[in-house]
C-alpha cells in the first residue's frame, strides 16, 4: 500500500441474483483477495463501520467516487458493489476483467 493508503487490483465482474417479487434482481460486484485484500485489512483497523465495511474512493477508467468495501467471508477478501451508472459510464458488465484503485 503506498503512503497514501492507495490499492490497485485487477479483478473480473460477477453478478449476484435474487428474485423479489418474482422479479430478477442483479448486483454487479468485484472481489478484492490476495495481497490487495491483505492490506486493506489492516488498512481498515479501527475504521470499519457496520457489517464491516471500510469506507474508500473508487477509482475505474476515469469514475471517481465515495463508496464502501465490504468483507467477503469465502474468500477472507473484500467486495466491491458496482452501480449502473458506473457500469454504464465505463462500458463494464459481468465477465469484464477491470483495474480498480481503491484509497482508504
């Protein structure tokens, strides 16, 4: 992690689906694991907020934006939830392979 509590990953797009109301819901996410996913957890002691998540700055292709990480419990690393505005703005859908820096 440089001085500035700055992570840099690369990691592939995946969906979530529920069903409400009948209806298909999908949350895009990007799982942070590994290295990236070690140093922000030490990054995030004593600043996590509920269900664990870390408040940081998002950064993919030229979005900027305040957003929070949450734990992953399969993997030990952390999620990323990706909204549509971005997605679409940036031109990312499931499978997409994308670079993500992440300040804490």
């Amino acid at each position: 992690m440089s001085e500035r509590g700055e992570v840099t990953f690369t990691g592939t797009v995946w969906v979530w689906q529920a069903h409400r109301g009948g209806k298909p819901t999908r949350w895009f996410f990007v799982s942070i694991t590994g290295a990236p996913a070690a140093e922000l957890k030490l990054a995030s002691l004593g600043l996590t907020a509920g269900f664990g998540s870390l408040a940081v700055r998002a950064m993919i292709g030229k979005t900027t934006w305040h957003t929070s990480i949450f734990p992953q419990r399969e993997t030990g690393g952390w999620i990323l939830p990706l909204k549509a505005e971005l997605r679409k703005r940036e031109k990312i859908g499931e499978g997409s392979r994308i670079e993500v820096s992440l300040v804490v």
